[in-house]
C-alpha cells in the first residue's frame, strides 16, 4: 500500500532546490525513512540506486576512497545501475554502519551538486555522538522525521477529503463556516482510531488494508521488540538492563514529572540517567523541558534537570497501556489514562511540527510552590512570540495554569486542546488573588494539532 506522507512534499522541494545538499534523514527505528524515500523517488520518476549498508557491508571499501567519480563507476560495476545526475537517486541506506560513506558526501555537495543523494540511518544518532571522522559540516542538511501524522492517516484510510478541511481551515473560517457537528464527530472517531493505531508506516497500512487491531497490535509487539534487540548495539553489561527497566516504564510516565524513583528504586540516579540518554539517542523517547519562558528562543532557560519525557508514537503508548478502542470511546478523549495518551498525541505532533532541518525540541513551564503550583502542559514559540498550550476538557475556568502563565509572562494570547469544536473568544479572568487578566484563547479540537503552529502565526499577523 501506497502511504502519502507530508515529507514527500519536502522532499520533492529540496530535489528542485539549485543549491541543494546531500539529505541525511534522521529519525527513529521503524518510522519509515527507507519508504518515504522509495515512495518519493517512484513520484518524482527517479532511477533508484539504493545502497543498505547493513545488508551488504562490503560496500563500505567503496566509500573509502571519497573521490565521487571513483565511487559511481565502481557502484555501477556492482549493481549494474547507471547513476546519473538529475535522473538518479543515490540512497545510501542504515548510513551508521559506513562512516565513510558519510565523509564522502562532502564530496558528492562539492564536486556533484546536481547528483540527487538521500542518506538515512536508525541508529544514525549513536554515530553522529561518537563520531571519530570529519563530519561534512555545512556540506549536508537534515530531515528530521517523526510518525506519520493525524491527516497522514485520514488519507491513509481512504478521507482526503477530511484531511484537506483541516490543511485549509483558517481563523476567517470562524467568522464565515464551522465545521458542522457531525463532521467534527467523525474526525473525532478517526482519532480514536488513530490513537489504537499510531503514526508508524507498518501500523497503518495493515490497519487501512486490514481494518483489524489485532493486526495492529502485531506490528507494535513487533516493533517494539526490535527497539529491544537494539538494545545489545548500544548497551551491555548492567546498562543494557537499566536501558530495559527503562523503556518498559516510559509510557506510563508521559504527562508526568520524570523522576528516577518513579523508573526504580534499587537503582541509582545516574544509571537511570545514562539509560534514558541511550534511548533519546535512540529517538525512541524525547525530553521536554522545563523553561522559565521568559522569551525566545525556548531552549535558553531550559532547566534539563526538570523534565517529562515523550515515548515514540501514541500507538505504542496505547498499547502498553493495554488501551483499545472501546476503552477510548467510554472516556472523554482528554481524561484517558489521567491525559496521558492526549498530551503523548498532542507532543508527538509538535515535536515534529517544527521545520524538518531543526533538532525537534520541546518545553513545558512548571511553578513548584506549596501555594501557587503551576504547570502547563507545553509551551511553544512562533517568532517572537511565546505560547501556552494546554490540554483540557472543561471550559475556561479550568485553565488555572495557563491564566497563571499568562499573567507571570504578561501575555494576552494561549492555546487550548480539547475535544470541541474551534473558537476564537476573548477572556476576562479574576485571579484567585483577585486580580484581572484579558487574553484572547484560541481552542482547537486535537485533531486540527498538526496545523496549530500555522494558525497561531495567522493570529500573530492578522489578530484582528
């Protein structure tokens, strides 16, 4: 099956570019780099000359000598492939396993830029740390990829047409058409489905051939054991079984402030630490941050000793947490599992929402304090602007945290998830303090999180 992901978009943008590099893609075990690139390469008719270093090593000497006129005749001798540029794709597949193959594409950028080269790696991130070669800075650039994303699925289950009303809806859409009820509902019993299912490429495709989550639950168990059996590549001895102690326990602490004794307590801190930083390496979990948020860039008043942690793919999360669709259509979406499989969705999509060339990153904002505890769920930025997100159920009242926020950081603008439909309204707020705040609070139904950074910067540029 045919899976129509956002990426080839890209993609199709940067084979056009005149000063286009070498494409390294990033991105996790399992989340469908080498399709992406197969699928990209049949729409856009390239001649595909794919190279997968795990499967045959020895390719690895023909990269040792960098010179790219050298390397093509000799790739032409072994696959009988002629790789010519502007007609070819070179792809150099699980890269991590041929450094030299990554020095080499330095050359490729300066000595054959119009050779279209896409290079990708699982475990690429282990390579890059503990790199003992040149790294082609400046030479290559990066795309940066997640699960596939909520309107990746409705085209995947046979609803473009859903997936194009939320890719075109806009603010001026409030003033002029709603999205009427029962459309609203059906996406809603979409992304329960999609919950069950998950973002990731094989997940899909059985689920959209198949409609059976059995199937399903078999590509995750599947899944999930091959992040294990990585484990012996990245860790040994009493690391390897932290690494273990770890991964089991990551779903059940999304939402949540990670503490190592909520992982273990007959383990010390800094073995935990060590564990989980094998996994972020892996991308098979994700740090959010605290930050003061006092401006932007985010990232410059992290506190990396304060943070929750993001698993994979809310498919997964949903499966260790034994979830199935009948147990996600009794509750209110945002109430599963105390929010912890809607903020794993709504972190998923904003993690990877980000321009593809930049290292996803994420933050949330917390205030410790016996009287006046706070936490918002994330906070993002878009120019100069910094935004609160929350994920609720209730109405206005019960964004304490965001209307602490706002008043702390003397904003007038927040975003809120929730299972209703999309409004634009403007709130006044009396303080428990007895002070009075006014912001305007934009409420989007969770399904619409994947176009949620492009309206907050409609907002930004035409608020009124």
């Amino acid at each position: 099956m045919i899976l129509n992901r956002r990426e080839i978009a890209y993609l199709e943008s940067w084979s056009t570019e005149t000063s286009r590099k070498p494409l390294v893609i990033r991105g996790a075990r399992q989340i469908g780099k080498s399709t992406l690139v197969r699928e990209f390469a049949k729409k856009c008719s390239f001649s595909l000359v794919e190279i997968n270093f795990e499967r045959n090593p020895e390719y690895r000497e023909v990269f040792a000598n960098p010179d790219p006129v050298l390397i093509l005749s000799t790739l032409k001798l072994l696959t009988g492939q002629t790789i010519e540029a502007g007609s070819a794709l070179l792809f150099l597949d699980e890269i991590q396993s041929a450094p030299e193959a990554l020095v080499a594409l330095r050359y490729f950028y300066e000595e054959m830029p119009d050779l279209h080269v896409v290079a990708a790696g699982s475990l690429l991130e282990f390579t890059l740390a503990e790199a003992q070669f040149s790294m082609p800075v400046g030479r290559v650039e990066y795309l940066h990829l997640g699960p596939m994303q909520f309107e990746d699925f409705l085209e995947a289950m046979g609803h473009p047409e859903l997936a194009d009303l939320i890719r075109d809806w806009s603010l001026t859409d409030l003033a002029t058409a709603g999205i009427p009820r029962p459309v609203h509902e059906k996406l809603l019993g979409l992304l329960r489905q999609y919950w069950v299912v998950g973002g990731l490429p094989e997940a899909i495709a059985r689920y959209a051939e198949a409609r059976d989550f059995t199937q399903v639950s078999r590509v995750q168990q599947s899944v999930l054991a091959t992040y294990r059996d990585d484990f012996n590549k990245y860790s040994h001895g009493r690391l390897k079984g932290s690494v273990q102690l770890v991964f089991d326990k990551l779903p059940t602490m999304v939402g949540k402030k990670f503490k190592y004794t909520h992982v273990s307590r007959d383990h010390v801190s800094a073995e935990l630490a060590a564990a989980l930083d094998q996994l972020c390496l892996a991308l098979v979990a994700h740090r959010v941050h605290h930050t003061s948020a006092n401006g932007v860039p985010l990232g410059a008043e992290a506190n990396n000793r304060y943070f929750k942690t993001l698993f994979l793919d809310v498919g997964l999360v949903s499966s260790a947490l034994h979830l199935n669709i009948i147990d996600l259509a009794k509750q209110d979406l945002t109430l599963i599992n105390s929010g912890a499989v809607a903020e794993q969705f709504i972190g998923q999509h904003l993690l990877y929402s980000r321009p593809y060339y930049e290292s996803p990153s994420l933050f949330y904002w917390v205030r410790e304090a016996k009287s006046a505890a706070a936490e918002l769920d994330y906070v993002i930025s878009t120019g100069q602007h910094v935004i609160p997100v929350e994920i609720k159920a209730g109405t206005t009242g019960t964004l304490r945290s965001l209307h602490q926020f706002i008043k702390e950081k003397n904003l007038d603008f927040g975003v809120r998830f929730n299972a209703g439909l999309p409004s634009l309204t403007r709130n006044s707020v009396t303080l428990t303090d007895r002070t009075s705040i006014e912001f305007d609070l934009l409420s989007l139904p969770l399904y619409m999180v994947g176009q949620s950074r492009r309206l907050v910067r409609e907002y930004f540029e035409d608020p009124d």
